[in-house]
C-alpha cells in the first residue's frame, strides 16, 4: 500500500502514541510545523485519505479514531 510521506508522518505519530489522544496541535506541530498550528482542515483532509486506505469501511473506523474537538487516537488491538 502506498502512503504519502503525511501520511506516513502521521501514522508514526500514531502508532508511538497508540492507544492516546494525540491532539490535534501535536499532529499539526509534528507534521507541518509550528505554523500551521491551527490549520485543522489539513488533518481532516490527510485522516480522510489515511481511513480509505487502511480501514476496511472508512465512515465506521474500527483503528483511526476521532476524538472530537481534540485529536486523534490509533485503537490499540485488543
């Protein structure tokens, strides 16, 4: 499967902080830098993409789970 280097960015971050809320600030900071801070469209639009590749049905996410209005949380396997 091939990710886009965001993509990718971003599900590092989730799978090192699987299992967390990682705000959506960190994700923003850690991926684009401090200055797009407060450019959330950004993360819908990467979360979006990384859901249809990796989530079998994408509206109902079973791994890339929205907390809302704080960030995004990868689903440790139970």
């Amino acid at each position: 499967m091939h990710l886009t280097p965001t993509e990718f960015k971003l599900l590092v971050l989730l799978v090192r902080h699987a299992g967390k809320v990682v705000t959506h600030r960190q994700l923003l900071v850690e991926v684009w830098g401090p200055g797009a801070a407060s450019q959330t469209h950004y993360l819908r639009v990467q979360m979006h993409g990384l859901r249809h590749k990796l989530e079998e049905v994408p509206a109902r996410p079973r791994y890339l789970i929205t907390e809302p209005g704080v960030g995004y949380r990868l689903r440790e396997q139970q």
